[in-house]
C-alpha cells in the first residue's frame, strides 16, 4: 500500500525505524508483527481511551514512549 504521510512524520518515523533492529515500525513486544485482534484489543483500545497501564494477570510490561 501507499501511504502519504507529511514530512515531519516520515522523519520522525525514520528516526524511530533507525532506533531498533526490526523492520516493523511498532513490532509486538516478541519482534514479530502485531495481530489485529490483539493490539486492538490489549494496546490500542485502553490507551485511545486514555486507561491506565493493565494491571494483574494479563499485565505486559509497559511500551517504551516515543521521544520526540
């Protein structure tokens, strides 16, 4: 797919694909790519909703921040 995307952005995301060895610009935590299902489920849906980081049986270890 093509995707047009502003120039600060593509220089930002150069900059973050520079800062690890995998081609995937957010890799799930074991490198590979991210299932759909998942992310949206465990990573996206709290954070869009402005949740708090998971706690207990399921809890993951947190998501370094993007430094800017």
């Amino acid at each position: 797919r093509t995707l047009v995307i502003p120039p600060f952005l593509a220089e930002l995301l150069e900059r973050h694909l520079e800062s690890h060895d995998n081609e995937l610009v957010v890799p799930a935590l074991s490198g590979g790519p991210l299932l759909t299902t998942d992310f949206h489920t465990y990573d996206w849906s709290p954070v869009r909703g402005g949740a708090e980081a998971r706690a207990g049986r399921y809890a993951r270890e947190a998501m370094k921040p993007v430094e800017v």
